[in-house]
C-alpha cells in the first residue's frame, strides 16, 4: 500500500457518526503506520478545535490546518507556520476590511475566537446574502482590496486573504510533506471545502450529507477523481475510501 495524505474537514464530515468515526479511525492509524498523514483542515479555530476534540473521537493529526486555511500548526499547542503567515500577508489589510463591511447591518461579527489576523467572520442569512454579497465584493474591489468571500452552510461568512483558502493551504501542506496529488484523498461537506476539491487533481469524497452549494458546484465540474458518498459523514468517507480501492 501507497503511503497517502489524507486531509479532511471535520465537522459534518469527519465529525457526526462517531460509530463510523472509530471505524475510520483504524483504518487512517493503520495508512498512518506505513508513511500516511493525517491533516484536518477545518473553518474552527485552533481553540473551537480543542473544544471539538473533547466532544468527538479525533485523534491527534499530523498537521492541523485551522480557520479556512488561515493558519497551519504542526504542533497543537505551538505557533502557526510563520512560512505560510508570510504568504497571507499580501494585499490583504483588516483594519479596512473591517472598516468596510461596517456599512452592513446584515453582517453579525462571529466571536471573538473565530476572528485571527487573517479572518474576519460574520454570521449572515441566506435572504441578506443575495443582494449583500454581490455588493460587498464590490466594495471591497472598488477600494483596491483583494479579498475573498467564502459563504457557506447559509449562515457563514468569512472574508480572508486572496491567496488564503483550504485549497491553497492543501497545495502548501501536500508539498512540503512530499506526498503527489494521485496519492492524496480530500473530504468534505460545504462550500469551505469546494476549494479543497478545486486544488488540483487529488482524490475527492463528498459526503452524502453535504451542503447545496457543494453539491451544485460538483455537479457544474465533474471529475473521475471526486466520488460522492451515499452515506453520511465518516461513513460516507468510508464508502469513498472503498470505491477508490484503498479498503
Ligand atoms: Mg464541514
């Protein structure tokens, strides 16, 4: 067996089956004893992670990719890669990104443990979003800043660095690790994770459970290499994880 980079999203899509969680948990312990690694990569802060690990069978991973691919640890309790906090760094200014999405009422600023140095999140309706996220790209445009709006599961918006996303943080880790794309696996459930499935050319599982907006971009970009599971959560990860011959 082929060491592989497994890189997954957690909530509603790692997290949420804990019976088929343990079950997918032997078998990524058993890919991790052969040069596998294990990489989660999720919208949660590093704190909301913690919170998550005491709830949810997690074990340690290798590399944690936090807050939509904002900030990258390799050790849980250490400093966030510096190497990757450079990237971020570029075109990308909070103090007037704040100042800017102050001109909407719609937009709920999320805590304070969901805001770092390069994500600014808000809690957003999906009746506001139509006419909202339109003109606040806009906005943003029209005063020289080159952000990105990520909204997902009809309630979440982030607002993060150009270069800065699951996607981008995926081709960052993967490279540094070493390991090529046909031997990488991605999972996820929601519209953060679309970017993990456009990367490039790794192997994808959708989870039965995922959300519309994930849906309907699988469907716009079909691919042999992203499978869409039946079942729901861990159990989907399973189902995938079978159909591409890896169990
Ligand atoms: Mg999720």
């Amino acid at each position: 067996m082929t060491p592989i980079l497994f890189v997954t999203d957690l909530d509603h899509t790692l997290v949420g089956d804990d019976f088929a969680h343990e079950q997918l948990n032997e078998w990524l312990l058993e890919a991790r004893s052969i040069g596998g690694k294990v990489v989660y990569s999720t919208g949660r802060s590093r704190i909301r992670y913690q919170e998550l690990a005491l709830e949810a069978p997690l074990f340690d991973p290798d590399l944690l990719i936090a807050s939509v691919g904002t900030a990258i640890y390799s050790s849980l309790d250490g400093a966030p890669d510096p190497e990757w906090q450079k990237k971020l760094t570029a075109g990308w200014d909070r103090d007037r990104v704040m100042a800017i999405t102050a001109h909407f009422a719609d937009l709920v600023l999320q805590p304070e443990t969901e805001q770092s140095a390069f994500k600014v999140s808000f809690l957003l309706t999906e009746e506001a979003a139509i006419e909202l996220l339109p003109q606040l790209d806009h906005l943003l445009k029209q005063q020289g800043l080159d952000v990105q709006l990520i909204y997902s599961s009809g309630r979440d918006l982030d607002l993060l660095p150009r270069y800065a996303n699951k996607g981008s943080a995926l081709t960052f880790v993967r490279q540094t690790l070493g390991f090529p794309p046909e031997n990488t696996i991605v999972c996820g459930d929601s519209g953060n994770d679309i970017a993990l499935f456009a990367a490039g050319s790794e192997l994808g599982i959708i989870v039965g459970n995922a959300q519309p907006e994930l849906l309907s971009w699988h469907r716009d970009h079909p691919t042999p290499n992203h499978y869409l599971a039946k079942s729901h959560c861990a159990a989907g990860i399973l189902e995938g994880l079978q159909y591409f011959g890896f169990r």
